[in-house]
C-alpha cells in the first residue's frame, strides 16, 4: 500500500534534472572525464589550510544551526497559535465551545512538531550525507569546473578567427 520513495541516484550538478545551463554535451563529457580520475583535479577541503578548513567548517555549522533554529521557531509559532485556538476555545472567546476548534487547535499544536521532525532529519542528511560526496568537496568542485569552463570558453573565443 505505502510505497517509499527510492533514493534517487546521485548526480553531478551539471547532470541533474535541475540543471538549465547552457553546457554542450561535449562540455558535460569533458566534465565527466574529470570525474572519473582517481582524483579530481580541484582541492578538496582535506587538502586546504587547517584555518580555511576551520573557517569552512564554522560556516557550515552556522548555517546548519540557523536552519534548525529557523524550523523549531516555526513549529513553536504555529503551536503556540494551536494553544491560543484552543484556550480561547475553552474560555468561549470564539462563540460557543466547538470540537471543530478543539480538533483544529490540537493539529495546530502537533503537526508542526511532526513536520519539523521530518525537515529536521532531512537538513541533517544534506548537511552530512550518508551518501554520494560531502556538500563541501562537491561544491569545490563545482567552482573548479566553472572556473574550467570559463577559462576553456575564453581560449576558444581568443583563438577562433573573427
């Protein structure tokens, strides 16, 4: 009856479904190419200074604390709305006491912590994930590709007869 979703296949920023830049598919092979060495020709962050690793490090956990904190305060809003539905409810602020608003204010205060719950453990997954490559060394390698690109794209222009 349920069926859970499958885990869709990694992909390369320039190979996602995503994806709406202008890369041939020449330039999209030649990244490939660059992908399936051994080591790719970018830094990876094991490979930096320790103080840009530090540096690099206290960023991602700023940014991953700020969108917890971003989740939980929207979950304690909408509760405390639920808990004010319900108290005014009680009291007969709202006309005379319903189950309808009894029931609302109860999914106002629960469903929220249900949800953030969800997006807790999927903020989690894309900060450290259990699968394909750091955030960090991917998006390195995505700066070192662009900078590729740019650079392969000027030298054709500067060479080709015009």
């Amino acid at each position: 009856m349920w069926k859970r979703k499958r885990k869709a296949e990694w992909l390369p920023w320039y190979r996602a479904r995503n994806y709406k830049g202008n890369l041939t598919e020449a330039e999209k092979r030649e990244l490939d190419a660059f992908r399936t060495q051994p080591k790719h020709p970018a830094a990876e962050v094991d490979n930096l200074p320790e103080e840009v690793q530090g540096y690099i490090n206290r960023i991602e956990s700023e940014l991953y604390d700020q969108k917890q904190d971003g989740l939980a305060l929207k979950a304690f809003c909408v509760s405390a709305f639920g808990a004010a539905v319900l108290f005014l409810d009680y009291k007969g602020c709202l006309g005379a006491p319903s189950i309808w608003y009894s029931a609302l204010a109860v999914f106002l205060m629960v469903w929220p912590w249900i949800k953030y719950r969800y997006q807790w453990k999927k903020n989690a997954e894309a900060h450290v994930p259990s699968e394909g490559p750091h955030p960090t060394d991917e998006g390195i390698r995505q700066e070192w590709e662009l900078t590729y690109l740019v650079h392969t794209r000027r030298a054709e222009r500067d060479v080709s007869p015009g």
